[in-house]
C-alpha cells in the first residue's frame, strides 16, 4: 500500500467499527480452529499490527509472529503488539516448513503484487500437519471502486472462487462465508454513488463516535447470528477457513 494508507491503518484500526469486526471474525475462526497445540500463529501480510495485538489480547495461546512486505510496518506492528515481526514476502516466507500451528491473512491476496497461487503455496509450507490457514478476502468484482484503487487491490473475490484456490493449494476441510452482509447496501452506496469518483478517498478513516457505534452495532448482530448458524447470500468480504492435511 501507500504510506499514507499505512499511516491511516496505524490510526484507526484499533477503533474502527471494520477493522473490529474482521479481527473478531478471524479470532473466532483460530479459535474454533487452532491447529496442533503448542505451535505458533503468523499474520502473513501484518500491515501495522492491529490484528496481532488482538491476537493477543484474546490469549488464544499461540506465539505470535508476523510479516510485512513494508519494513516500517512491520516495525510498527511489533512495537503495538509485542509479536516477532520482519519485513518479507508472503510468496517467499522467511521461515522453515511446517512451523506454524496458524496462519492468518487478511486482505493481502487480493493485492495487485501478490499472486494468490504462491502466496498459499507458501502458507501450506509453513504450516505443520493439521494447521489452520484463515483468510479475509474483499468480496465481488463488481464492488471495485476507489477505495480498491488507493490501496492496490487488484481483484476480489467469491466464496467459489476462494474455495477453489484453497483446494487447488491442497488445503481441506475448507469453509468460505461472506460477511458484512447487513451493511452490503451501505457499502454499494458509498463506493458507487458517494465516493464514486476516481480520485475519492479509501474507506479506512475514523467515523464519528456515534456512526462508529451503530456500524460497530450492526457486525456484532451479524456475527450472533452467523454463530447461530445463519448464512449469508453476499456480503462485502469473504472469510475462509482451510486445513492442512
């Protein structure tokens, strides 16, 4: 991404009603889905830490590493977290076959530098027999908009399509849900018809208090409901949960 999205991240995503809700997604999944015990958990695409120190802070038992392909990130993400953290590549990750318990990554395959092929290739190698890989993913071609374009998302994505990667890696038992159903029409307002235009601003941005809340509000029932087995039909991102065999 570009600095400044960076920066912005760094900003807001300890607060922001979306960054909450994914990292809330992903810690349900890791834990529902840990993989082998006494393994540790990488953030493959860290960004600048926000979702490590939820890790955390959830206290789901791992040790916490992570990789960013920006340096200051990284840096960044483990000064807020407290997790191991380097700069590098998720197609090349700097670690030995088969050491993490967990592998999560959020927003990272959909990146115009990476190609998903690779980068799940790497995430099978380093993950140990019975691992977890967990994925969040921007949802659906036709939702592109400037937000995409200011943070150089290439491509987005269906549950088939993300399945399918995940099988074609050699992952199983593979489970991929949309999410962000509820406030679906919001967002196709805002990126179609409010911040339609080639220049507008990315998304990520702090809200006010009480928009902050409601939004924060909608997700929570959403995913009580989704834990009581609700299925969505679209929404505006996709997570996916995969085994190594």
């Amino acid at each position: 991404m570009e600095l400044a999205e960076y920066d912005l991240m760094d900003a807001v995503e300890d607060r922001m009603w979306w960054y909450r809700a994914m990292h809330a997604r992903v810690i349900d999944a890791v834990r529902r889905r840990p993989g082998p015990a006494g393994r540790a958990l990488l953030d493959a695409g860290c960004g600048t830490g926000g979702l490590l120190r939820r890790v955390a802070a959830a206290a789901t038992g791992h040790r916490l590493f992570g990789v960013d392909y920006n340096s200051t990130a990284a840096a960044r993400a483990r000064a807020k977290s407290g997790a191991s953290t380097a700069a590098g590549d998720v197609q090349a990750l700097p670690f030995a076959a088969g050491t993490f318990g967990a592998v999560v990554s959020a927003d990272v395959l959909c990146h115009r530098l990476v190609e998903p092929e690779r980068a799940l290739a790497e995430a099978h190698r380093v993950l140990a027999p019975g691992g977890t890989v967990v994925l969040n993913l921007p949802a659906f071609e036709w939702l592109k908009s400037a937000h995409d374009r200011r943070v150089h998302t290439s491509r987005r994505f269906t549950t088939g399509q993300t399945a399918a990667l995940l099988r074609a890696a050699g992952f199983g038992r593979i489970e991929a849900r949309y999410w962000n159903a509820l406030l679906l029409p919001l967002m196709v307002l805002q990126r179609k018809v409010v911040a339609s235009s080639e220049d507008a601003a990315s998304d990520v941005a702090p809200f006010p208090p009480l928009v902050d809340r409601a939004l924060r509000g909608v997700t929570s029932l959403e995913r009580y409901l989704s834990g009581l087995g609700l299925r969505y039909p679209a929404g505006g991102s996709v997570l996916a949960v995969a085994s190594r065999p």
